[in-house]
C-alpha cells in the first residue's frame, strides 16, 4: 500500500505530519513524503522544519493514496498546472485520494470536487464553491474514493477513518491506541461556532 | 519566549511536531529545534522526515521552555551522560520544562521527576517508577514547572494548557480555534482502559 504525501514550500506541519504518523503504523502501507518545487529541499511554514526528501513529485507515476496536506503554500500550487495535472492523474489511480486543510483546494483546482460536499479549514471554506464544491463544516467528508478532511488537526481524524478503510477497524483501533490519541484538549474552543468574540477577534492576528 | 525542542535520532514524529505546530503560533514566542547527535542531522523513527536543524543542543545555554520529545531513540538518552546534564541544567532557567510521551523518561534520568506526579506513553507508565515518579496515566500532569503528557498525540493537549499558562486562556483558545482542533476520532480505541482484548493484542504487533 503505497501512501504518497507531496509537501511543498510553506506546507502546515501538522497537515502533513497527522496522518504520517497514524498511517505509517499502518500494516503493509508505506508513506512517503514527494517534494513539490525545484529541488528535494522543503521548509515548512512555521520555520523549523527543513527537510530532505527523498523524491519529486515528478518521479512518482502512481499511488494507492494521496494525502495532500493544506498550509499558506497551498494557495500557490492552485496555479502550478504540472503540479495539479499530476494530482488529476495520481486519482486516476488511486483507491483513496484525500486532502487536509486547504489541501482541499488543490483537489479542487484538479477538477475533483466538481459537484461534491467537502470539507477544509474554517477559514477557507468559502473558497471551495469556485470549484463546485459545497463546504459543509464537517471534520472529515468522504465521498466515494475522495476524503476531505477540515483544518489542520484534522488530519488525525481522517487518517484513522482511513486506516478503517484500507484495512478494518480493529486495525485502526490498534493504530489509535498506540498514538494514545484519546484527545482532551483543555478547552473547547476549536472550530469557529464555539469559539467566543474575542477568539474570534484574536485568531487573526496569531503569528 | 524562547521554546526549544531538542530533536534526536528516532523521535516519534507527532510528539515533536504537535506541540511545535501549536506554540508556533503563540504570539511573542519562537520555536526552534535542536540536535542531539554528531550532526545538524536528524531523522525520524517512522523512516519520512530527514531534518536539517539549525543548531546542536550544545550551542543552547538557557530557554524559557523546553519540551522534550519521546519516541524509540529516546531509550538511548537515557545514558547520554552529556545530554541529560544540559536538560538538567537547563531545567534551572526554565519556566517550564516539559516531555510529550517518553521524553518523560528523559526528565526522569535527570532527576526532575523524583517524588513527582508524572505521565508518558501508556506503554512505558512501569518505567517511570525507577525514577521516583508514580505514573498516574492522565493525559497531561502538572506539577509546579514541571509538565509531562501522555503518549504522541497528548503533546498536543499539553501545548493548549502550556500556551494559556505562557499566555492567557483566550489566547490558547485561539491557538486551538486556528488549528481547528476540535477532534473527532471516529473510534474511542485511544487509551489502555478503552481498548478491546483484540486491539490490544494488534497493538504490538504493529509496524
């Protein structure tokens, strides 16, 4: 099971790393990182992660799955045709092809949310009806072989409904267990609706 | 706010990268990695990321926070004599020093945790009694400046109570509101307790 997961300049650690590290502990699935850009060289948005890959994106002719992570490049690859190109072809193959944050967009820009619900960061739902897509809030959508899943931390929810997928639940149930991903976050405040004004005031200007 | 995670040969990829990915954003602070080993060089135990790191752990006298990451190559610190004198050195500037998983087990050789509270991969709660620390297996434990979390993903519960600590609860919550982390596993497979007798059986068995 070969999981493919492109990363490109200013790709969101978290949207990429979520599902690396649930998947990987998957049986019989491998995942590997593809540079999209000139070089293998990829830095991620928030500065700290500057990584060697071991592959282009170009050196990859098929996939069983593709996650693509969202970040602040994502916007960028919208108008990369080589790049979107690839993606329209990698699904062509694929059995799951999935997208975290505005890695929803890209598979919007490949034509493959056309007429389909989907989901992505709350900030960038609106942007999903140019692509005919119907942005519906959710965590995780999945329509056929697409999965969508929203912003950012979200990608550890999709990647278990994944694992489900690609073998069954006992086998995801395993794969949460050993991450220890029974969640408590100390507040509940992480999507837009229960978050307060002044979250909502504050969010937009966080580094 | 100076935020150091240190950064060596298999660490668990999530255990660094969530709370990185969530303090990153905490206004006023910057987070930068740091290597242990010969080189600025630095791989994952999952096989996908190789990092370049700006600096060696050497070249670090003092921080504000420390968060110290678990994972296979962790066991090896343990007897790293030059590594834990500098987490113990460092832990007298911090406000905070902190593990995600058994980056706990890291605080214990160095001391820190003797007579404490503490938490770490439920996997290895028996390990921390060697160091006089009694295991509670909570998500996240607290004791004054001293704060450990549970296994890979609760680093990410432990930068939300880490970020309303250095900062404010509205503040944290906005962090939490921009990662969009409102989590919804699909399954309620994530702790020890919770786990049917067939996931915990898969669980070490898995890759």
């Amino acid at each position: 099971m070969d999981i493919v997961i492109p990363l490109y300049e200013d790709f969101e650690p978290l949207d990429a790393v979520g599902p690396y590290q649930m998947l990987s502990h998957l049986p019989g699935a491998a995942v590997r990182f593809v540079a999209v850009g000139e070089t293998k060289q990829v830095n991620d948005s928030l500065g700290g992660l500057h990584l060697d890959v071991g592959a282009r994106y170009q050196d990859v002719d098929a996939c069983d799955v593709l996650v693509v992570p969202g970040g602040p490049g994502a916007r960028r690859l919208l108008t990369d045709g080589a790049f979107v190109d690839w993606v329209r072809r990698m699904h062509a193959g694929t059995q799951y092809t999935t997208s975290v944050c505005t890695g929803a967009l890209v598979l919007g820009a490949a034509g493959l949310l056309d007429g389909l619900d989907a989901t992505t960061h709350w900030a960038s739902g609106k942007d999903l009806a140019q692509y005919g897509a119907t942005y519906t809030g959710e965590r995780v959508v999945r329509q056929g072989r697409i999965i969508t899943a929203a912003g950012i931390s979200a990608g550890l929810d999709m990647a278990l409904h994944l694992a489900a997928l690609l073998t069954d639940d006992t086998t995801a149930q395993a794969v949460q267990l050993h991450a220890e991903y029974a969640p408590e976050p100390p507040f509940d405040s992480g999507t837009w609706e229960k978050a307060s004004p002044a979250v909502r005031e504050l969010v937009h200007q966080l580094p």
